[in-house]
C-alpha cells in the first residue's frame, strides 16, 4: 500500500495531538485514503527534553533534516509566535512542502504572502486551525465563496475569554479569580495576555478577514478592547438587566468595499444569536447575500479540537492530490 510521509514542526500540545490522532486512527484513515500515513520526523527545540514516545520517529532540532527529505509530502507546524514559523513555513512551500499551520499569530500577518507562494508553487496551505480551533468556518466560508459574497462576520474568537465571562455570570467571582480558574484547567496560559486583551480574537479576524473579503483593513484602524476591565459589577448589572457580555470580534464591508470593524466586550440580550453560548465554545455568524445568516458554534482550543482541525485539513489536501493526479 502506498505510504504518505509527514512532519511535525513543534510537540507542544497540539503537536501530540497530531500525532495521537494519526497514530490512533490509523487503521480508520487507511481504510478512508487508501494512504497509510507515515510520521516521519517531528521537530523540537530540545531533544534532551522527557517527552511522549514516538517509537521509530526521528526526533530533530535541525529544521533542514526534514527539509532536505525529499519522502515528506506534508508538514503540520504547530509551533508558537511569529518566528521561526513564518521563516520555516516559506522554506518548507519553495521546497515544493504541502503546508497545514494552526499558527495564529503568524499566519494573520503572513498568510496572504504564504497562500501566494503556495498558489506560485503549486503545493497547497491549509490553516483551518488558525481561527475558531474545531469550528470548520474556514472550510465554510471557502465553500461559500464561489457562489455568495460575505458581508459580515461576527463572532466569539477566543474561548479563554468567554469561560472568564461565563464563570463571572454565574458563580458571581471577579475577573482575577476566573482566570485562575482557566489557567489552573489549562483553558489560558501562564502569561494570558493575548487572550484577555483581545490581541488572539484580533488576528483570528484579520485571517477571516483576508479569506472572506480579499483582504485586511489597516490594523491600526481596527478599535481593539479586551475583558480584563470588565468588572464583577459591570456583569451583575448586565445580569440583573437580563443581558450578557460576551467579547465579540466583528468586520463587515460595505457597498464601496470599505472594511469596518471591531474587537471588544459587548452586552447582547437574550435574541443575540450568541447569548447562549457559554464556557469555552466559539461561535461565529457569517451573514452572505444569498445564504442569508449562518451561525456555527463548537470548542475553540485545546489539543483535540485544534489537532483535529489540521488532520481535517490534511484529508482535504490528500483528496485535491489525488484528483489533480487523475485529471492530469
């Protein structure tokens, strides 16, 4: 049977949840591809460092081993920051490397240069897992395109933030005391400034942005709030009011192709097709011309959702090639 063979870049959290699922369902994705996928090599930053065992892995620090093998057909990089990513990324597309990255913060400031260097050399760039961890609105809006034209996108980005708001409505706890909560169950990090300042919702917009409109607004352009000012009494006199804060990222374009939007805590009431969504679920509204308004809801992080979201893209990927293989 033929074999594909891929490569980590990265075994954080969700590089071992890459490499859980496609060793788990291996049986399964044999059966569905006809591949069998072959992990390869996974790049780290330490190799000293006690990790999961990946029995018959080839564990490397040195980028170019991978990048000189000229059996890997796919990379899924699941590293953290703007760099070495974006540098990694590139070589790997003009080395001829089909891409899959659930690397946020890189891909809304490099992403239009990556999909044009894809789309030159011919490989393809999968980023599902940039925006919304397992909520498909990436593969959604794509399938939209052809056919309908987006107007508005809204949405809750960053579940970090509304497990904070939940856990302040309901059990009545202050800010401080809610973000312990979602750093101790591992929903926020040790330094969770991005999530809280609204700087994460920020760039998933930006990406959805370029993908739905062609292109992003000025950055600087874009009023940016977060929910760390967001008091026990600011929710308690939402609450008492029979409203909700929920921190909502929204960009819309109008008819002479304007971009306007924003990021920032917001209070909804109960016909806000987002007042029920609660802990750490996304949900975005994508409103179009002729589907009217969508409305898809599901976990935004964590190692399954956010893994499981590549391995979608990867499938998409094998199925592209395979019809480019019998077509040509």
């Amino acid at each position: 049977m033929a074999s594909i063979k891929v490569a980590l870049l990265g075994f954080g959290t969700v590089g071992e949840g890459i490499y859980r699922i496609l060793n788990e369902r291996k049986e399964e994705i044999k059966q569905q591809t006809g591949y069998l996928i072959d992990i390869d090599s996974i790049l780290v930053r330490d190799t000293a460092k006690k990790r999961l065992a990946t029995p018959g892995i080839k564990i490397t620090d040195d980028i170019q081993e991978i990048l000189s093998n000229p059996d890997i057909d796919f990379i899924f990089e699941a590293i953290v920051g703007e760099e070495p990513a974006y540098t990694y990324l590139s070589d790997a597309i003009e080395k001829g490397f089909n891409v899959i990255t659930a690397n946020k913060k890189m891909f809304a400031k490099h992403g239009p240069a990556l999909y044009k260097h894809a789309e030159f050399r011919g490989v393809q760039l999968g980023y599902e897992a940039t925006t919304a961890g397992g909520v498909p609105i990436i593969r959604t809006v794509t399938n939209l395109l052809p056919t309908d034209r987006v107007r508005r996108i809204q949405g809750i980005l960053n579940g970090t933030s509304n497990f904070i708001l939940t856990k302040m409505r309901e059990e009545g706890i202050p800010f401080k005391a809610a973000l312990h909560e979602a750093q101790a169950l591992g929903y926020a990090e040790a330094d969770p400034t991005d999530d809280v300042s609204g700087k994460d919702a920020f760039r998933k917009l930006m990406i959805l942005s370029a993908l739905a409109f062609g292109k992003q607004p000025n950055w600087q352009d874009i009023q940016v709030a977060g929910i760390d000012r967001v008091t026990i009494e600011d929710v308690a006199g939402a609450f008492k009011g029979k409203l909700r804060y929920r921190h909502i990222a929204e960009i819309s374009i109008d008819e002479n192709g304007t971009l306007n939007g924003s990021v920032g805590p917001v209070l909804i009431g109960s016909a806000h097709p987002l007042y029920g969504v609660d802990g750490v679920d996304n949900a975005i509204i994508v409103e179009t011309d002729y589907l009217g308004i969508l409305t898809l809801v599901g976990p935004g992080a964590g190692m399954y959702p956010t893994a499981s979201a590549m391995v979608g893209d990867f499938f998409q990927m094998i199925g592209k090639r395979e019809r480019v293989l019998v077509n040509s």
